[in-house]
C-alpha cells in the first residue's frame, strides 16, 4: 500500500528578545539562518586558554566525520556544534551536541531541490532527522576508537543507516578510518548481508524505525585525513552511500523521483579541504563522487567555557575586619537613628551593586536581610555581594548574618553565615565557606517590604522578533516589531503584567498552506493569530505568589495568558531546599481568544492540568515529567531532559506521548522538540540575568499542546535552593 505524504505544516514558536535571523538566496541561506541563531556569540580565540577545545572535523551529515562518512572520533564533552553544507541541490543544516563525553546526538535538516517524491506539490525536498552515536572504545597507544551509530533513526528514513567505525591516529598529523554501513551506508559495495531489510517508507516520520536497524546489506568504508598545518587539513574517503534516491532509481522508498537526478554518481571517492579559522570555525570544500563539488561552514562553542571566564563586572568591595573593642558595644540597638541610618547605607551599597534592598531586621547580634537579585545569573554571587556589604556596614556586634533572597515577592531560602567565617575566610576558596554556610526554608520567615519603600514598577519598549521553522513553502518566516512591556507589584507577591506588539514587517502571515487535524484545533490555527494580530495583546494578567506553608510555593494567575488562551491558572509546588526532587500540580481553565488577540475570545473553551516530577541527576542533568489532560482533551504525558550548566547554558529535548495515536496526530506521529537557552551573561561577560531561548519544535500539531503560562514555579525556585547554589557556588567571592 503507497502511503501518501502529507503537507508539511510550519512550527510558530514565539519568544522574547531577538531570536534568530535567516533570508538570503532562499533555501540555502534560509536554512544557514535556523543553524547560524544558535551559536552566534562564537568569536572567543581558541588560543585562549579558557576557551572551548576544538573540535573534530565534522562531516555533511553534520557529525564528526571526514567527508560524506563518519569517524569514531569525539568532540569534547558539551561541544555544541552547526554545519551547514550545500552540494548538488542538497542543503543541509545541522545542530549536534556532545550529550555526554561518548554520547552525541544531531538533528538536521535537509532539502533536496529537484527530488520530488510521488504526491509531493513542491519542487524542493524537506527532511527532518536524528542521529545518534555512541563510542563504545576510546583510542589508545595501540587501539582504535570505536563507535557505533544510529542516522535518521526517528524521521522519514530518507537518510536511514547505521555504521560501526574504528579511527586511529598514527603520528601526530594522520587519522584513518574504517567502519561497516547499512541501509544508505551499505548501498555501494555491499560484501554480505545481515537478514532482510524493511523498506524504508518516506512516511509520517517520528517513531524509531528500530525494525530495520543492522539489517540488510552491509558495506565497507573508509578513509584517511592528514593534518597539512595546525589549521589546515585534507582527507580523503572511500564512500559506501550509493545515493540512489538522489539519481532517481530509489529502491528504499515507494516514492520515485520523478525528476531528473540531482548529480550523476561516477566515483565513490571523496576528497576534501579543511580550513580552521583562529575561532575554532572552519570552512571545508569537497569533490564529491566524481562528479560535482560542495562546501560547509563549521560553527563550534562549548558552554562549559565563557568569553571572559572571570566577569567583566567591577570587583566586590572588601570585606573590614571588625576591632575586638567593639565586638560587644550594644548601645547602637536603642538608637533608632542610627539604625535607621544604617539601614540607608545598606540600602545604597546595595543598589550600587545592582541588588534589591526589601527589608532589614537588626538585634544585637543577628541581622537578617531580604534582597532580590535583578542582576547576577550565579545566585552566589548575588549572596556574597551582599554579605560583604553587611559586613562593612552593621554594627560589629552583629554576627549572625540571615540573607533571604526572594522571587515574585516569595522567600525562597535562609542563607546563613557567621560573619567572623567572612572575615576568615574572604581569601579560602569559596568551598571553605561552604561547608560553614547553612540553607534553610524561609517559609514563615519573610520581612515584606519596608515601609517607605516605592512599589516595584518596570516598563520598557524594545523590539521583537518571531519566527517559524520547517514551513515547506518558506523554511523560515520572520515577524519583527516593537513590544511595550510592564509590570506593576500591588504587593510583593501580587503582580500586575502585560505586554503589547506592533509587527512593523514579516510574512508569517502570509501562511496559505492548510493544516489538516484530526483534533480540536488548539494549536494549528496560528497563522489566522499571525495574520489578524499585527498589533497584538500578548498578555495581560494578574498573579498572585505566596508560600501556604513549609516547602511550599504557589502562584494564581488570571487573565490574558497568552497569545492563543485566556483563563485562570494555579499551580502549586513542593520543594525542600535540600532535596533533587520537587512536585508540582497545575490546574488551568481557559478559553481560546480571538485571532486578533484583543479582548475577544472564541468559543473552545477547556479544563487542563498536570502533575508534575522534578529530578537533578547530577552532572548538570534535569529531567521532569509532566502528566495529566492536554488542550485537545488528550490525555498522556511530557517527557523533558535537559543538560544545564553552572553558567546559565540549557541544552535539552521532550516528547509528549499522549493517547492521540500516530495517525490522529498525523505528521510526526507525537509532539517533540529541542530547546537551547543562552544566558546573555555568558555571551557579553556581564552580570545579566536575561537569556535568549529558541525552541525547534519539529511540527506544530494540536495533540500534546500545554497552555504557555508564564513565571511557572519550579525554574523560579530552585535557583537559591541547596543543590544548585553548590553548582555555583564559586562566584561567591566574584
């Protein structure tokens, strides 16, 4: 039975700030733009020593490899790696990261002008895939590495294989290479077989396509790569793939290509150039199969290591030992001028450092003050600024010091230090004064805000931009304006937001493709939200935060939720200050608003919630899992891991698996997607507690879709939480 191919709808995926660029010679430069928006602070020397190692040389499939084949060699642990490479009409982008030191994972995204599959209305190709691969050896004096991989193991199969490699290095300059392909890599030159091979349908893509895993044909290939100069390199390959789709004769897929073939296949040798810039980025050319010639960009970054690893913030004040004469003179504490004007001063110092002055509660020998940090993306640092300036300006008998910082006007911990352990040890490293500091649940323990204090207000205006992926008409849509932001606190922990877009130019409106669903159309009405909102009421609401009691948090939120949804939300979270784990319960009432997203709504109208399980496993590995009733009425879950770093890096992917099944669903089979924050601190050297999020979602369906509400609990939490200040605790004397 010929299984048809769907449209291919876009994925809308809107965020703040400036996320992402991409126009040029259409396909091409378009898909160089999607890859390029992820690693565009890259320009670090890569002879500095705090800079991220280099990496291998990466292949057209994205990963490392030589030419069109793979290697067994790694990138250093976190790499984070974009290539695009274009030849014979085939373009492809890439994004892999270095899960773990032996892990690597890649999604890529290809098009392919001129290859035409049966009941396919467009002249160029679109593909999705996912590799993934694990080296089972390291190298050694004497052994090989050895890795064993897994290629558009969750798409459509266009790209279908899977390998084991071995590479050596002999001497200093040259690297060989042999390995065993199947599917694509054992099309050319096949020497056995390993049982019959399932035909690789160009289906609705999403589900492993495990059944054909190292099965069928297997074929050798090869090759060698020798290091010219320290930045240049040339290598040359034996390939396996007979790229049979790509000429028109495609056996692994019902689909024939109806047009001519995109490149005639003359040779199975592969030479190519490699040229490394001072940055680390590289530039490759290629002769390709005898018969054409092709080139790619290598883009490469490691979160793990910052432009200006030390900060380009100012240094903190030093910390005034006291005089032991005056350790025990008490006579301040009935003074109130001077402890009012104690309190000015300790306000100022503060704010001069870019911290929030709330509250202050003095006795003769503790003091405990509550802050909150607009400013530092490492909360120790936050910390230790403001213990330093407690120590220079309370009185000296004060020496129990209680800092208790807060977010949405809730208490999230009490950090306790002796002030004598500052003292001591202002020039230890920061781990001695760890272990003398204690972290405690603040639940109860809140000050308010001082009396006198203004009411906490922002307002800005600054310009947006949106974009969709994956659109078969336009690969990438852009709408760009002007937002106007605010925020007024009524109370500490009742806050009043909203913000409002004008777009000034774009063309996400101009989506004609239509999305079939077999659903509650929840999600994939987007472009009408696009095209009738060009000045836009992206959120308006009221929020209340609190703490109902120990290790608890909540939040009530109501009002404008977000582009699409309008209702009420409460969610309520539980997380002791010491533990991994944390628990979650969301409920939301909500009905859909009107596409010009003013005040009006629409007639959907649904109840969602979930239940949610929060877990670090160490080593920067957050996973949570979010179950209960989605926007269509779905029930199932949301599987989420993400690697974090200390610096404010966030890597991760989810799926949601709910009881729609694979053909409700439609393409794609279920909601999944890849998701990349990074902090602005990282990328300008300065204190700054903004990031830049971009979500690659790979369809926008209607199964699985959650309401997008914002400031939810657990990220906001958790930061001045035990595990996590240990993370970061480095910078407490920054």
């Amino acid at each position: 039975m010929v299984r048809h191919l769907p449209p291919r709808p876009a994925s809308v995926h809107r965020h703040h700030g400036l996320t992402g660029v991409g126009n040029g010679r259409r396909k091409i430069a378009l898909l160089s733009g999607v890859a390029a928006v992820c690693l565009w602070p890259l320009q670090a020397g890569a002879e500095d020593p705090f800079t991220a190692p280099l990496a291998p040389s990466h292949n057209l499939y994205g990963m490392p490899g030589l030419i069109d084949m793979p290697t067994a060699d790694m990138s250093p642990d976190a790499q984070l790696t974009t290539t695009v490479g274009h030849f014979a009409g085939t373009t492809r982008a890439s994004l892999s990261f270095q899960i773990l030191p032996r892990l690597t994972g890649s999604f890529r995204y290809s098009a392919l002008e001129g290859y035409v599959p049966d009941n396919y209305d467009l002249s160029t190709y679109y593909d999705r895939s996912f590799d993934l691969r694990y080296q089972l050896v390291e190298e050694g004096d004497l052994r090989p590495a050895i890795a064993v991989g897994l290629r558009d193991f969750i798409g459509t199969g266009l790209y279908g294989g899977e390998y084991i490699v071995a590479t050596k290095g002999i001497g200093d300059k040259l690297r060989v290479t042999a390995g065993l392909g199947w599917g694509r890599l054992g099309s050319q030159g096949a020497i056995g077989s390993t049982g019959t091979r399932p035909s690789e349908l160009l289906g609705e893509g999403g589900i492993p396509t495990y059944d054909r895993w190292f099965r069928g044909d297997v074929a050798p290939f090869g090759g060698i790569s020798y290091q010219v100069t320290e930045r240049l390199a040339v290598s040359a390959e034996y390939s396996s793939d007979a790229y049979e789709p790509e000429r028109g004769i495609s056996p692994i897929s019902e689909y024939g290509n109806t047009e001519p073939a995109l490149f005639d296949r003359k040779s199975s040798l592969n030479f190519g150039i490699d040229y490394r810039f001072k940055n680390g980025n590289q530039l490759s050319v290629y002769s390709l199969y005898g018969d054409t010639i092709g080139a790619q960009l290598t883009l490469s970054t490691n979160p793990r290591y910052a432009n200006a690893p030390t900060g380009l913030e100012k240094a903190p004040a030093p910390i005034i030992p006291r005089q032991r004469a005056s350790l025990n003179d008490l006579g301040w504490s009935t003074d109130d001028t001077q402890i009012n004007s104690t309190k000015r001063t300790l306000r100022a110092a503060l704010e001069g450092d870019g911290l929030a002055y709330q509250n202050l509660s003095l006795s003769p020998r503790e003091a405990t003050l509550q802050i909150r940090n607009p400013r530092y993306s490492a909360e120790p640092q936050a910390i230790g600024r403001a213990a330093r300036h407690m120590a220079r300006v309370l009185p000296a008998s004060v020496e129990v010091f209680h800092i208790i910082p807060t977010s949405k006007g809730m208490p999230l911990a009490n950090i306790t230090v002796k002030r004598s352990d500052l003292e001591a040890l202002e020039h230890a490293p920061a781990e001695a004064l760890l272990e003398r500091v204690a972290v405690t649940d603040a639940a109860g323990l809140g000050l308010g805000q001082e009396a006198g204090l203004p009411a906490r207000s922002s307002l800005s205006l600054a310009p947006y931009l949106t974009f969709s992926v994956f659109d078969p008409d336009n690969p990438i849509r852009i709408d760009t304006g002007l937002r106007l932001s605010g925020s007024y606190f009524v109370t500490p922990g009742l806050e009043l937001s909203g913000s409002v877009t004008h777009k000034l130019a774009g063309n996400l409106d101009s989506v004609t493709r239509e999305i079939p669903s077999n659903l509650p159309r929840v999600r994939t009405d987007y472009a009408e939200y696009s095209r009738q909102g060009d000045t836009a009421i992206e959120h308006l609401t009221l929020s209340h935060f609190g703490r109902p009691g120990k290790d608890l948090y909540s939040r009530v939120t109501a009002g404008y939720l977000e582009t699409m949804y309008a209702g009420i939300s409460g969610e309520v979270l539980w997380k002791p200050v010491d533990s991994r784990l944390a628990l979650g319960a969301e409920v939301n009432h909500v009905k859909q608003r009107d596409f010009d997203q003013k005040f009006g709504l629409r007639e959907y109208e649904t109840t969602t919630g979930h239940l949610s399980a929060y877990y670090d496993f160490g080593n920067g590995f957050h996973g949570q899992v979010d179950a209960g009733r989605y926007l269509a009425g779905d029930i199932g879950a949301t599987f989420s891991l993400d690697r974090e770093f200390a610096n404010g890096w966030r890597i991760g992917a989810y799926a949601t698996f709910t009881d729609v099944s694979a053909e409700e669903y439609g393409e794609g089979s279920f909601d999944k997607g890849i998701r990349l924050t990074i902090p602005m601190s990282w990328a300008l050297g300065k204190p700054s507690r903004r990031d830049n999020t971009v979500t690659l979602q790979s369809l926008t369906r209607d199964g699985g879709a959650r309401v997008n509400v914002r400031d939810r609990l657990y990220q906001r939490v958790r930061d001045y939480h035990q595990p996590e200040l240990n993370k970061e605790w480095g910078r407490v004397w920054r």
